[in-house]
C-alpha cells in the first residue's frame, strides 16, 4: 500500500463567529489567546489560523496592535507556522481585513474565495442573557449580512499581499468558489502548490454532508489537478467527523474553537488544545502521521518563519 501523507493540523484559536456568551473557554484577551495558540501547537497543530479581539469585550478587532500584543509570545513559544486572518468582522472593509497581514508578513494568511451569505443568526435564540453589549445585536443580525469577496477584492488582497510570499488558505465555502480560485490562478493571480480549505456546514455554503466533501474533492482534482493541497473544515457539530473523513481520503484538517465550541456532542471543549488532542488521537490511531510545522511548510512550499515581520 501506497505510504499516506502526513496531517497537517491547524487549529483556527478564536474567530468572528462565536461570543464570549457562548463558551467561556473561547479566548478574546491577548494573554489567552497566546497560551490558547502555545498549548494548540503543544498538542500538534502545526498551523495556527489566528484572529484578534479586543481585549475589553471580546469584539472582534483587526487592528493590527491587537494582533501585535500576542504574535511576539506565540512565535517565541513554538514552532508553529502563524496564518492571520483576513476575514475581519461583519463591518469591515477588505483594506481594513487585511492591515494585520500586511503588517506582519506572516507564513500564511486566510483568503475568502467568493461573496455569500455567512450567517449565525439561529445561535442568538440559545441564549438569554450576553456578557457584552454588542454580541445581541452582532448575532441577530449577521442575517442581514453578505460576507463581500468579490474577484476585484480577491486581486487586491492578492496583488498588496504579493511582496511578502504569503501563502494564502483559500477559504472555499461553497463548489463554485473552486472555480473563482481557478479562474484567479489563470489570470496569475496565485502559484502552484495552492493551500484549498473546503469549508462545510456555514448557514451560506455548501452543507456538512459527506457526499458534499467528495464533490468538492472531486471537482477540485479536476480544477487543479497536482497543484492544490487541501484540508477539511466542519462547522459546528460536523467539524470531528469531517476532519476524520478527510483525514482518511488523505487530506488535512482544521479544528479550533473560532469554527465548533464543542468537543463532542452537546459537550463544550475545555480549550483549543484539546480538541487538537481529540483529532490527532483519532488520525494517529487510524495511522496517519501528523505533520510537524516544518513537514508542513515543506508540504504547503512556505518561506519560513525567519521570513514574517514580528
Ligand atoms: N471560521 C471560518 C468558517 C477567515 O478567517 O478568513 C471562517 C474563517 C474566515 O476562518
Ligand atoms: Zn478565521
């Protein structure tokens, strides 16, 4: 039998979906973020898909200052390659999503690949009373929200981007999203190996079916052939058993906290790390390899970390 390819694990820390109200392990201050990130990279993620709150509510910033208050300690602490987000929060800008990477030129950073709907607004009847002012109001209304991407946002971020050798995790919702990113590559907009994460299970995108995995993976071989890497996001209760879906048909995974606040059904996770734990238990004990950070950059072709601004 043909040897697998290792695993690479990135755990997405805390994100734009999730409040404070709903999981107290969700980290939003810098301190908890960083010992979040540490421990995620001690349990085997070798990618770290980051995002910023402020500290005083848990609102989701990108103001590049927030980032700057946890990358120094996660970069010093571990090995793990750093992807930042630029996905920002309902209200901001394509230039605003993007200042943080463009002012800390890190190994990878996220790329949304189409304009959707991208809505939580069913979370906001689980829960009566919120610890901050804004997270009602965010929750509710994120149904009145179209997540802009459009292909002139997309060769923006890729041609401001494109000094620093950014490698980009296409973020890709939904199977015509696999065709934007084709069309992009064509007109040069990205180079071979491209990091592809199938998305499934956003109320917006493509549902959290198996079927669903193996069309998007089967058009994708079609689309780009040798040249992608891919890995497997599930949101919410999808997000374990997709991921070992995934690992099993050879791909990557990402778990984190920032995608399911649970660790098994109804059951909230304790932190990042621990659902870092859970999937690489299951990967290694269906025998696959999980990637260390510099299998990973070797894998996704990365300029290393020697290379970022923080
Ligand atoms: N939480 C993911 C479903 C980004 O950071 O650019 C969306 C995300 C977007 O990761
Ligand atoms: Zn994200």
């Amino acid at each position: 039998m043909a040897k697998r390819p290792k695993t690479i694990i990135t755990c997405a820390i805390t994100g734009a979906i999730h409040t404070p109200t709903m999981s107290d392990a969700l980290p939003y201050t810098a301190q908890d973020i960083a010992s979040q990130a540490i421990a995620a990279a001690e349990a085997g993620a070798a990618i770290l898909h980051l995002h910023a709150r402020r500290p005083t509510d848990g609102g989701v910033s990108i103001n590049p200052q927030d980032f700057a208050a946890f990358l120094p300690q996660v970069k010093q602490a571990t090995g793990a390659v750093v992807n930042i987000s630029t996905g920002g929060s309902l209200k901001n800008t394509i230039e605003e999503r993007i200042a943080p990477a463009l002012a800390f030129s890190p190994e990878m950073c996220s790329l949304n690949m189409g304009s959707m709907n991208f809505s939580f607004h069913p979370l906001a009847k689980r829960y009566d009373t919120w610890k901050f002012d804004w997270e009602k109001d965010y929750v509710e209304n994120s149904d009145t929200y179209i997540f802009r991407n459009t292909f002139r946002d997309i060769a923006n971020v890729a041609n401001t981007l494109a000094p620093h050798a950014i490698k980009f995790e296409h973020e890709c919702y939904d199977v015509g999203h696999l065709y934007n990113l084709r069309f992009c590559m064509d007109i040069g907009l990205f180079k071979a190996p491209i990091f592809i994460q199938f998305i499934f299970g956003i109320l917006g995108g493509i549902g959290p079916e198996v079927d669903n995995l193996i069309f998007m993976k089967r058009t994708a071989d079609r689309l780009f052939g040798d040249d992608y890497r891919w890995s497997v996001l599930g949101a919410g209760g999808a997000q374990m058993g997709l991921a070992t879906t995934a690992s099993q048909m050879g791909g990557n995974v990402r778990v984190g906290l920032e995608d399911s606040l649970q660790i098994a059904r109804g059951q909230l996770a304790t932190s990042n790390a621990q659902q870092v734990a859970k999937i690489r238990r299951i990967v290694e004990d269906l025998g696959c390899d999980i990637a260390t950070p510099d299998e990973a950059r070797d894998m996704l072709g990365l300029k290393g970390a020697d290379k970022t601004a923080f």
